[in-house]
C-alpha cells in the first residue's frame, strides 16, 4: 500500500479534525493508499515543515492568521513549485477564487464542506498525478530548450496565431537581429507542417540570406505549436549557382571553340585570296583600296575570334612570372587615357605582392575590358578603383568558387556606376550578353575576361547592388620566383623564297587552294591532298625529296599527327608543320621537326614559318 504524505495547513479546528478524519478512514475496498497526516496552524509553520520535506501534497487555508488569500497560495507555490497543492475554501468565500487560485498554481480546489472520504481522497490523487504529469512536462520542455538551445540550426517556436514565442541565438544570428525584437512578433512566412521550403531573409544590413525551412507539430507550454527549423544554405545555394553558371559557360565555350575554329577557316581564305588578289600583276590599282578594306575587316574578325577562343580557354598564351603591381601601372596612363577627366582613377597597390603566372596580354585585357565597362557605367562621373592584395583563399569562398584553399594574389577593380540587378549579374559572362545599345558592344568584354581568368588558374567575383557600383574581384593563384629566362634574340630578316617540295594537306577546299597558290608563288613545289588516305597514296607514287608536309591537325579519318608520324617512318628527314583553327591545338614540339601555325594566318606568315622551319638547323 502506498503511503501518501499530507500537509494540512489552518487554524480552523474544526475543518482540522474533519479532514483528519477522512484520510484516518480512507480504507475503503479497492483503495491501494494510506495518508499520513501532517497538520500546521500558520503559513510560517507549514512553510517550515514543507522545508523539512518529505511532503507529497499540501491542503491550504487560504485564511490563516499570519496571511490572508491569494498571497498565502503564492508563498507556498514560490517556494515549493515541487509540491502539489490542494486549496480548502471556506463558504462565505467568492467561487472566483476557485479559478483564480488554479490559475495561479493550485492543482484543484474544494470547499470545507466537500471534505468527504471518497472525494477528499481522488482529489488528493489526482493533484498528484496531475502534477507528476506538470512536473515531467515541465521537464521536458526545460530539456527540449536546452536541444533548441544549443542546436546550429535556427529554431523557432511558433504558436497557432504565428506569433514568434521562443527563438535559439542561432536564429538571432540568421535574421540579424536581438530577441527582443523578434520574440512575441508574427512570423510571416507561411508554415507547412511537414514540408521543407526556401525562404529569403533579409537582414538589417541589406545581405539576403537563402534558408531552408522545416516544420513539424509540437506541444508547448500546453498548447499546440509550431517548431520551425532554419537552416542557412546561401553558401550552398552560391555554390550550386557557381556550378551551374561555370556549366553553362563551359557549353557556351565548347560552342564559342567550335564557331571559332569555322571563323579561323575562313578568315584564313580571306586573308590568302586578298593577298593573291594584291600581288596579282593585271590587278587594277583602283581595287586596291577595296582590297585593303577587306583585309582590315577580316582582322577585325581575327580579333573577335580571338576573344571567343579566350572566353572557351583555347587561345594560347605565353605565360610568365609577372608582378602584377607593375602591370596596373604600366597601364595607368591608357587607363587613364579611356576613362577620361571626369572619372578618377584610384590605385591601391599593396607591398610587397606576390608574384602570378600568367600571359601579361591578357591581363592588361582583362584591365582594359573592366575598364571600359566600368565608364560606360559612370557616365557622368565617378571612381574608378584598382586595389591588390595578397590573400590565403578561405574555405567558404573556396567551395563557393569551385576552387581550393592557398595563397592567392587578388585584383579588385571596383566603380561607383549604376550596378546591376541579380539578373544582369547572373549572365553577365556570357558570349554576346550585354545592356548596351545596339553598336556600343559586341558582348564579349567580361565573357573574354572571364575565360582569361579561368585559363589562368583563377577565379572571378562579382558583388553589385543597382545605384551602388559594382565590384569585381579576381583571385590569381600566387607563386614563388623561378630562375630568370634567357633572353630571346631579335629574329633576323629572312628571304621567303624556296624551291624545296612541300606536301600540304588540308580538307578545306579553299584553304588548300589559296594555300597552295601562295607557295608555289614563292617558288616551292606543291604536292596537295584533301585527306590524310590521299596524302598516303600520293607520297607512295611520288618520285623525288619530300622536304616539308603542312597538315590540318584534325580532319576525318586520319588525323594531322598520324599522317605525319606515318610520313616520318618513311622520310626520316621530314619537317612538320601544323595547322589548325583550333587554336588551342599543339603539335608536338619542335625538338622534333614540327612547328605549329593557328589560323587565322596570312600568306606571308605561312611563308615566313615554312622558311624558318626549313631553315632551322
């Protein structure tokens, strides 16, 4: 049997000998309990004994001689939160303060002449259960604090009406701002039991936040809640961003590649044919000027090829040990020259900046392109800053640039212009993109920037708010000095004339043939085949020195580099020049025999290579 402890506390006798008399009878069958009565006649003596513990539950007189009404329930409540309590009402007492004394922490209440055995003795068990339940509620939810507490993740409880009653520091952290001005406010974003949805956070500071949302069902202090879950994912979302754009911009290279190689082709028909027609000697003088013509528009086409084989990281480039410090002011003056009076230009240059590896060309392009964007976006006036550092590349910017952690040096070019909106940042690298008028651009200004830096080893940032300029920032990776490169004598003038035999080999029709004409103009015998299988057949049936084959790289079948390791096998002597307009095709080096000439060429250049080759030692 289970022994229940009972403090009865009142200085009405009567009302004492009665409940004294209930629990000494409550053995009722089918009652498993036993009380053990314990009685005290003023606040201060039950307040005492409830200190000595070992009290299960308390009957409470509200009216006592040392203090009267709600204050005596709140002086044993306060103290002893722990112990149930049962509240005895006299009758002249209003029925109010029933209610108000279970609001304000009682377990029930009864009137002294309720005090019967069998109700008397379920009350008393009820308050107990009940507060056992209270207390592992209670329990529970201090426990479940703590988890919210101390969890990364933003966590949010929410009532019915929305209203924000309880948030964690990490989801102060999230929304940017202290519990005092989120707690006991509406939420406003829309809650779905659960779901896992995105939402944007806006914080104070103007920097938007991407949050993934959970939210499930929960029990709170009684009532029924929410329990959002914010997890921030902008790093993950700029990842996949990064990823998805660096994706397309690779197709977009692949195709912009495959464009310039027909470009190159024919260019390289342009320039030869206006040579032919130049040097024709029944040429008539007044052509001339149209010719000319011509042959500057096929260059300035050589030139947008040149920045579409950029932007796909084709275009070949001489990199070198470079102090990037002296390339931004080497340039300074042309700078300064395009950006006009009514623009400043602000130099920060660090000490001591580490050194780069890369094509000094191109990135005085990628200065000059930067640039010229950046007046274009200021065109009344404004700054104009360039700024180097040296930098260890975080894990956070890593991941987010698809690149790896290390010391880097970094190129920040910022302006004070018009920005640009999310949309426009996020195409602003593509081929042919651009907000300016029609004429004013051709759209490959930050593609070919773009695909400077990533051929380079580096990477690009963009940071841009409308009415607020734009930044550009690019990381190059940074490298210790290496020993000095000789110096590289200054060619020597050469005749172009030969008589040697050369077997030219390419599958473009008007290639070969503008090819072919230019060589024999310059006295050279010409085999010439449209394939590699015709190139085979021709060489077996020729009788005679083979002094120099130029090949395509790629063509059908059989490509540039077989047909030439085939012809070696047979013509141990044999010299080898490449073509191709891929220009980020390589032949092998010219240790062995071989050189190289990308298209778009003109016929002097094709002529000055075929000499130099055949002249090398």
């Amino acid at each position: 049997m289970t022994a229940i402890s009972v403090l009865h506390i009142t200085d009405n006798v009567p009302a004492a000998q009665r409940v004294r008399q209930v629990l000494r009878q409550a053995s009722w069958p089918g009652n498993s309990l036993a009380f053990h009565l314990l009685e005290a006649t003023t606040l201060a003596a039950g307040l005492c004994r409830l200190g000595q513990g070992g009290v299960d539950v308390v009957l409470l007189d509200l009216t006592l001689p040392d203090s009267q009404g709600l204050a005596t329930l709140h002086a044993v409540v306060s103290r002893f939160p722990a112990v149930p309590v049962v509240v005895l009402l006299d009758e002249g007492e209003a029925p109010e303060l029933a209610l108000k004394a279970v609001q304000e922490g009682a377990q029930d209440c009864l009137r002294q002449r309720e005090v019967e055995d069998r109700l008397l003795v379920h009350t008393l068990r009820y308050a107990l259960e009940r507060h056992r339940l209270w207390r592992a509620q209670q329990a529970s939810e201090a426990q479940l604090r703590r988890v919210i507490y101390s969890n990364v993740d933003g966590i949010l409880v929410i009532d019915r009406r929305g209203i924000i009653r309880f948030l964690n520091p990490a989801a102060e952290a999230l929304f940017g701002r202290p519990r005092a001005e989120l707690q006991d406010r509406v939420f406003g974003y829309p809650l779905v039991v659960d779901d896992t949805a995105e939402i944007e956070i806006l914080t104070p500071g103007g920097h938007l936040r991407r949050v993934e949302m959970r939210v499930v069902d929960l029990e709170w202090e009684g009532e029924r809640a929410y329990l959002a879950s914010l997890r921030d994912v902008t790093e993950r979302h700029c990842a996949e961003e990064a990823l998805r754009r660096a994706q397309k911009l690779e197709a977009l290279g692949r195709l912009a590649g495959g464009v310039a190689h027909d470009f190159n082709n024919l260019l390289t028909a342009i320039f030869g044919y206006s040579d032919l027609v130049l040097r024709h000697p029944r040429c008539d003088p007044a052509l001339h000027h149209y010719v000319q013509q011509i042959i500057k528009v096929a260059e300035r086409g050589a030139g947008l090829v040149r920045q579409l084989l950029t932007f796909s990281r084709n275009q070949p480039v001489e990199p070198t040990l470079l102090d990037l410090n002296a390339v931004v002011i080497d340039l300074s003056r042309i700078l300064r020259r395009v950006l006009g009076e009514d623009i400043l230009l602000d130099t920060r240059l660090a000490p001591d900046l580490g050194l780069i590896c890369a094509d000094r060309n191109q990135l005085e392009q990628v200065l000059m392109n930067l640039a010229v964007n950046a007046r274009d976006a200021m065109p009344g006036d404004g700054t104009l800053r360039i700024e180097t550092a040296n930098v260890e590349l975080d894990a956070a910017t890593a991941q987010r640039q698809g690149a790896v952690t290390g010391p880097y040096v970094c190129l920040t070019v910022s302006d004070t212009g018009c920005g640009m909106d999310e949309a426009t940042q996020a195409r602003i690298f593509e081929p042919f993109f651009t907000t300016k008028a029609p004429g004013k651009g051709t759209g490959l200004g930050l593609a070919t920037v773009y695909g400077i830096v990533k051929q380079s080893g580096g990477h690009i940032e963009v940071r841009s708010q409308v009415g607020s300029g734009s930044t550009f920032t690019i990381y190059l990776p940074r490298v210790a000095p290496g020993p000095a490169r000789p110096e590289t004598a200054a060619p020597v003038a050469q005749a172009l004339h030969g008589t040697e035999t050369v077997l030219l080999v390419e599958d473009n029709e008007a290639i070969r043939a503008v090819m072919s004409a230019s060589l024999r103009e310059h006295g050279y015998r010409v085999l010439v085949a449209g394939d590699g299988a015709s190139a085979l057949a021709l060489v077996e049936q020729h009788q005679g020195p083979l002094d120099l084959l130029i090949t395509d790289v790629v063509m059908p079948q059989l490509g540039g580099r077989e047909l030439a390791a085939r012809l070696q096998s047979w013509h141990p002597g044999l010299r080898v020049l490449y073509i191709s307009g891929y220009s980020g095709t390589k032949g092998p080096s010219p240790e062995a025999g071989s050189a190289f000439l990308p298209k778009p060429f003109t016929p002097e250049m094709l002529v000055r290579k075929v000499r130099e080759l055949l002249d090398a030692p």
